[in-house]
C-alpha cells in the first residue's frame, strides 16, 4: 500500500513560500513507515491537477493534496479532484454548518460557502483541536496549504494510511563510489527486497566518502545484507551504525 | 517556454536527507524569471522515472533532472530517461577520457564507466569548477543529486532557459478570504494573464489576516490590476509592498 502526495499552489514554484507541507510529510510518513512514493508540486491549475492526480492513482492507492480549498478565485482543488474522479461538486450540509456557526450572528458571505464544496461522496474526519474536520473521498485526502493546519490535519489521516517502520542500518566508507558498485550490484540482485542505497559526499565536510543505507521492515533481511557487504567492503569500513 | 524538475531518489521520500536541490531551483528560476510548471520528487524506478518524464514533456520545454547518475545499482536516471526519449545508451568518449584522468597512472574501475553513460545525441556544458560537465540530451538536462554539485551545475544550465524576471506587488489586509472572494473573483477574470495569489495566515504571528499577490511580466499590468484591488479593498488594505 503506498502514498503519492499533490502539493499545490504557485506560491511554491513561484518561491514565495519555502515549502514546509511536503517535507512535514516526507518526515512523518517516514516515522509511521508509510511508504511514499512520489511528491509532486504543481500550479493552481485545474487540467495539471487533474493529470498529475490520475498519473499518482496508477502507482499509489492513497492520494494526500495540499492547498487550494480556499474560498478564493485561485483554489480550484475541489473542482480539479472531483473532475478527476467523475464526481459532481456537492455541498456538504455539515461543512456549512460549521462555517454558518463560524460567523455567529452575522451572515456569512456567498463565498464562504465554497468552503463547504467536495467531491461527491466525501466524508468528514473528525479532527481534535481545529475548527475543520479533513476532508476526505475514498482514499484521497484534500488538506489546506496553510502548515499550521496540514500538520494538524495529516495527524488525523495518518491513522487511515498502512505503515510499517523500517529498520535502518549503514555503513560509512572511505571508498569512491565505482570500487563498491560491483559489490553492490552483487548484494542488490542477491536481495530484490531490501533498499540498499549509495550516497556519496561531495564538497561536504565529512569523514566518509560513501554512506550505504540498509533497509527494509524484516530486520533479518537487513542483518544479512548489512552483514553481506560489510564483509565484502571490509577495508573500506569507516563505521557503522 | 516552461521548465518541470524531476528529482529522483529514494534517499529524499525516505527522509534521509533534507531536500535542497528543488528548493534551490525554486529559488534561481524565480530570480532569472524562468517558469517552472512543476516539481517531482520520484523513487529510483526506471518505470516510474519515465511516466513522469513523459508526463512533464506534454506541459514543459525543458526537464532538469537531479539525482541517479552516478555508478551504483541505484543510478537508474540515463537508463529510464533513455528509453523515456528513445534513444540508445551510449558510452560519451569525452566523459570516459575525463574519468581516466581523473584516476591518473590507477587504471579505473569498470564500473567508473558507468559515468561516461548517456543517452545518444548528448552534449557536454561546460561547467566552471568543476571536472564534470553538464549533460544534456536536446532540452533535458541530467544533474547530479550531490547538492554542492548541482548547484554549481545549474547554474551552467540557467543561460540556456528562457526567462523574464516578473514584476511582484503585494497587498497585506485584514479580511477574510471569503469577504475579498468576490472582488479577486472580478479582476482575476477581467486581467487572466495576472497571477493573483491569496494567502490566508493561519497560527502565525502575522498584522495581516491575507497576503495578495499580484505579478506579471509587464509592470503596467500589475500596477493596474494593484490599482483596482486596492481600490475595490480599501478599508481592508493595512500595507502594500
């Protein structure tokens, strides 16, 4: 089971913003052992949502959007999702009752109840300490651009997407990356599975020339591997961890 | 004339490193005015290096891509985007000549080679400081994932994007988003190639309760769509900028 993630808005390629929502996610996603298998930063433009949303669909079962659920001229998440689920726009009656009783006495303007708009077929996720439960149809997730309130907001979807933490070993080397490619190469066609990734340092202030990672969710294929290469790279080993 | 960036790597959706490749383009491309549609973050797959690499060639005339050209197993980018342009993979004589000299009198590994890999009908950019240059293959071009290196790398590149820097005026009100809907909503439609952006703050310390961004190319028509929404806002207007 995987996850893509839409971040969209052209406050982030514009770099008006620095981008926090992504990173925010690659970090907890990582921690619940989610797997995630692509981010894509796109415009507020509906025919570019629609087409990044159904290229994710074709490799990952849940989608995460970021922004564009606003009340203004340039959300246009709602719209673009629905188009590319075949689902009418449909205003949700709980969503604007929130918003009627957000307002208190005074009338709330016409636009605000844009806010009230999703796929038809969405449901609500409750979500503790803010005012906006998630919006959610089926498996797609739309989550506002604001950090303050993603972050709120992704805490009550993560209990939805299946995780499992990884185990993560390395190995730090005083090699160049070619004089291990063959072992490496050995040790990847041996075990399909486990990740097995090769990072050099360039310009950076560091001990090692090469960090290997390690990885997958059975700590046994990880021990073997790790106990694979660290025998076959000995006299390169710097440490490990 | 539009530029997408695929940054491939399973080290950045596992959140073993912080991104900075694509932060950093954000942040040049908007300095020299080069429009960037889209940002992709992709695992180390050849099948989905490609989809994405077609998918980016429908909206953008140029692709950057970071990461994957290095030695190991997990350097997969020259093989997908290969086969994503149809071309062959071939042996570059002037990158395995530059790899032979940097090993001197040691003769290299065979995997050293795997370098010197392109896709057929590529070109060299010289690059300042550096003893790799730029790989580009007509309009794409293949950065290495090091940070240090791709930043110096992109910069040889940014000469060949077209770019006009834009002209950026703001309005920082105190509003909701939904009070100024209606208003944005009119002169987004009477000015479509003015990119007005609203940005509600949420949790922030901030004397604004929305950012509006108001950019185009030619300074006339942002400072007449900034003259009619200020005019339209005015009681809600606290600075401008």
């Amino acid at each position: 089971m995987t996850v893509s993630a839409l971040i969209i808005g052209n406050e982030v390629l514009t770099a008006k913003v620095t981008e926090a929502n992504g990173a925010h996610l690659i970090r907890r996603f990582r921690e619940r052992g989610v797997t995630l298998v692509s981010v894509h930063f796109v415009r507020d433009e509906v025919d570019e949502i629609i087409e990044q949303y159904l290229a994710c669909r074709k490799r990952a079962q849940f989608i995460i959007t970021s922004g564009g659920v606003g009340p203004t001229h340039d959300d246009v998440t709602v719209r673009a999702i629905s188009r590319a689920m075949k689902r009418d726009v449909v205003r949700l009656p709980e969503m604007a009752a929130r918003i009627r009783a957000l307002y208190g006495a005074q009338p709330p303007h016409a636009e605000s109840f844009r806010m009230a708009e999703a796929p038809a077929g969405s449901r609500l996720i409750p979500c503790g300490n803010t005012r906006f439960p998630v919006l959610a149809c089926d498996t797609t997730y739309l989550l506002p651009g604001v950090p303050a309130l993603f972050r709120v907001q992704l805490e009550a979807v993560l209990p939805e997407l299946p995780g499992t933490p990884v185990v993560l070993k390395q190995l730090f080397l005083n090699a160049r990356e070619s004089e291990i490619a063959a072992t490496l190469d050995a040790v990847a066609l041996k075990r399909p599975h486990v990740a097995i990734g090769s990072y050099p340092t360039w310009g950076e202030e560091a001990d090692h020339r090469v960090k290997l990672t390690i990885e997958h969710v059975d700590a046994r294929e990880v021990s073997a591997a790790f106990d694979e290469l660290k025998a076959a790279l000995g006299s390169f080993v710097i440490r490990e961890s």
